[in-house]
C-alpha cells in the first residue's frame, strides 16, 4: 500500500470528522432509535474531533477514549435487527483504529496509514452506508456487509494476499450498492447510482491496481476523490432519511409576570402581532384568529422569503390559558402542526410552543438538525414580542410583501 501525502492526511481528517461528528447521530435520528444517546453524543464526538487537530501522541489517544465508549454503545441500542447490528459493530472497529491513530500505537501492528483508512472506511462504508441499506427491504441488502468486512479482512491480512482479499472485497461492496441503489427509482436514486458507479468504480481500479500493473490513483487521490465523494452522498442521503421523520419539540419561555402581561401576550398571539414582531410578514387587515381561518405568513429575507400557510384548528380562551393550534397546509416548507400557549401561573406569564413537523422541500430536508436550531430561534422571538408587547401600541409595520401581490388571496 502506497503512503498518503500530507494533503492526504488532511483529506482523510476531514473524513472522519465528518463521519465522528454527524453520521453516527443522524443514524440514530433516521432510525428514531437512541434519542438519548443521539442527545449526548457531542461529548464524546467533539474531543475526538480535536484529537485530529492536536499532535499524534497520548494525549490525542486520550480525547479519543470518550468517544470509543459512545461507539460500544451504539451495538447495544441498534442490536435487533442482523444488518442495523452489524452497521453498528462496525463503529467500535472504527473508533479503535482512529484512537490507535491518533495515540501513535501500532495496533495489531499496523502503521498510522492503514489504522486511519480502517477508521474511514468503517465510519462510511461499514456504518453510514450499511445503515441506509438496512432503511431499505432489497433482498440483496446482506451483500454489501459482506464487501465491508472482507475488505477490513484484507486491511488485517496485509501484503499481496490482503490486496487480494481487498479486491475481492471491493467487488462484493460495489456489487450490493448497485444493486441495492439501482432497484429504487426517482431522480435521486439515479444520481446516487451514477456517483456509486463513479467512486466505487475507483476504489475498484485501485484495488486492481494493487495486484496487477495498471494505472491507478494514488492513496491520497484516492482519498480526496472517493473517500470525500463517499462520506458527501452518505451524509446527505443520511440527512435526507433522518428529515423524513416527524420530529416533536417543545418550548417553553418566561415572558414576563402578572395579569397585564397575560392579557397582553394572548392579545398578540391571537392577533398576529407576535409574528409580525418575530420578522414574520402577515398581511395587514389579516382578523384575529378563528377557527378554520387560512393565512399565510412568509419567513425569511428578500426574494429568500418562503411562505408558511396555515389552517387554524384550535383556539382555547380561559382564565389563565390561551391556546392557539394550526397546522400547516399545501405549500408550506414543513408538514406538521403547531400549537402556541401563553397561560399564568403563580402570578408568572409563560409561553410554550410544541412543534410536530417534518421537512417538505428539499433545501429543508437537508438541513437536517439545523431545522431545529431555526425554529429555536423563530420562538425565541416570538417570546421576545410577547413579552414586549402592549396593547395601546400601533401594529408594527412590515417590509414590502414579496411575491405574490398584496392582492392575492391569502385568507
């Protein structure tokens, strides 16, 4: 096996960040298995991110150790079904190769180069891409894991036989993601089938390239070219699955004390003033809300502005609650609903807002966890407008109405 070059180095770095960082919580977020350890898994992912900025040595090995637990783990939460257990073996695997690594120890006797390459390639091809295969029912989803692990068998085997097992390992790999990828139809299987054609065609090469004299990439190209490609189609279909839940989450803000501040926050909430104050456009003369009501908000900035139609289900008016629930309709950015409640209690104003939603376009869907962040930060300022509000001030006026005109029917 070739040496990487130092760019080499810093392709593959890049690779298995990627993977340490967001492939193992999106996995479990697709699957809607491990929430929990999914919750925590920045503790143990961002130190062994830093140990492939620091130098080689123990002190590197040592920020790995945390995430190495994570990876054990992971078995133990994905272990009923045979392929989600093996896509989850594979990260242990993965995990201990980057902490010998990074520590400088030649685990099993194996040089930095080839420990490195087993943490990539046990990350994308073992666990990212098994994983999206077991979200599939192709009979043929059990060939790709045998490609996996013959080729981890050739990295342990090493020399002339173990290029000869990579090979043959390759080939099984390619073999079951063609397959696999090429029996589902749609624009997108079609690009994911053309670029597995092109990386896997290259690790194919190489692989021949290794037992044979013919022109080949290098490792380092190797690296910056299918493993780069690789880990990018893995993360984005991974993204792409882990958007096409329905996610619940729920908010709760202070928003200020006393009954002058509930009246006032239940005024702007029914009456579209806390949206327009949170950067919402709604259209001016839009009445309070009522159930059955259709309007239409629009987010965002400049022609980057998306429109959020709604249908409203729900209003509860009671002494220490107000409540608001509408859910999205036919051209909204998500499908799902909302529900908005100020109440009292203890002579304390608060406002709480559970979302249930899932991505409908697809600039949404791959956003992934980003979808939270920006609805975190929308009811943040709606809970700002709510405790800012008062009753005697004028509506706030909005920037010009994007497309379509002020005309159209948005009600």
């Amino acid at each position: 096996m070739d040496r990487l070059s130092g760019t080499g180095w810093v392709g593959l770095h890049i690779v298995v960040a990627m993977c340490v960082l967001v492939f193992v919580p999106l996995g479990l977020g697709a699957l809607g298995q491990g929430a929990r350890l999914a919750r925590w898994w920045p503790l143990m992912s961002v130190p062994a991110v830093v140990s492939l900025i620091v130098p080689r040595g123990w002190v590197a090995g040592l920020l790995c150790v945390p995430y190495l637990i994570g990876c054990l783990a992971v078995p133990v939460v994905l272990r009923r079904d045979k392929l989600l257990a093996f896509a989850a073996a594979c990260l242990p695997v993965a995990a201990a190769g980057l902490l010998a690594e990074r520590a400088g120890y030649a685990l099993l006797g194996f040089p930095p180069g080839v420990l490195g390459l087993t943490a990539a390639h046990f990350h994308v091809a073992g666990f990212g891409a098994m994983l999206l295969l077991a979200l599939q029912t192709d009979a043929n989803r059990y060939l790709a894991p045998a490609g996996v692990a013959i080729v981890g068998l050739g990295f342990l085997v090493g020399g002339e036989t173990g290029d000869l097992i990579e090979l043959l390992g390759a080939g099984v790999l390619s073999a079951g993601l063609w397959l696999a990828i090429a029996s589902r139809t749609g624009r997108a299987a079609r690009l994911l089938l053309g670029l597995s054609l092109l990386t896997m065609g290259l690790a194919l090469l190489y692989a021949s390239g290794q037992v044979v004299d013919i022109p080949h990439l290098n490792l380092t190209w190797m690296v910056l070219t299918h493993g780069v490609l690789n880990a990018a189609a893995v993360l984005t279909a991974l993204l792409v699955a882990w958007s096409g839940h329905f996610r619940e989450h729920t908010w709760k803000h202070r928003v200020g004390t006393g009954r002058e501040r509930f009246e006032a926050a239940s005024q702007a909430l029914l009456t579209w003033e806390m949206h327009r104050r949170a950067h919402a456009w709604v259209a001016p003369g839009t009445p309070p809300a009522f159930v059955g009501q259709h309007m239409r908000s629009d987010l965002g900035f400049g022609r980057l502005r998306v429109a959020e139609p709604c249908e409203v289900s729900e209003i509860v008016q009671e002494p220490d609650r107000t409540v608001m629930h509408y859910r999205a309709l036919p051209g909204h950015t998500f499908e799902g609903d909302e529900t908005f409640t100020v109440f009292i209690t203890d002579n304390i104003v608060q406002f709480q807002v559970t979302v249930r939603s899932k991505p409908v376009l697809m600039i949404a869907r791959l956003a992934g966890p980003l979808v939270a962040v920006a609805q975190w930060l929308f009811i943040a300022l709606c809970a700002r407008a709510l405790a800012r509000f008062t009753p005697d001030e004028p509506p706030r006026p909005r920037a010009r109405r994007p497309h379509p005109p002020a005309d159209a029917p948005a009600q």
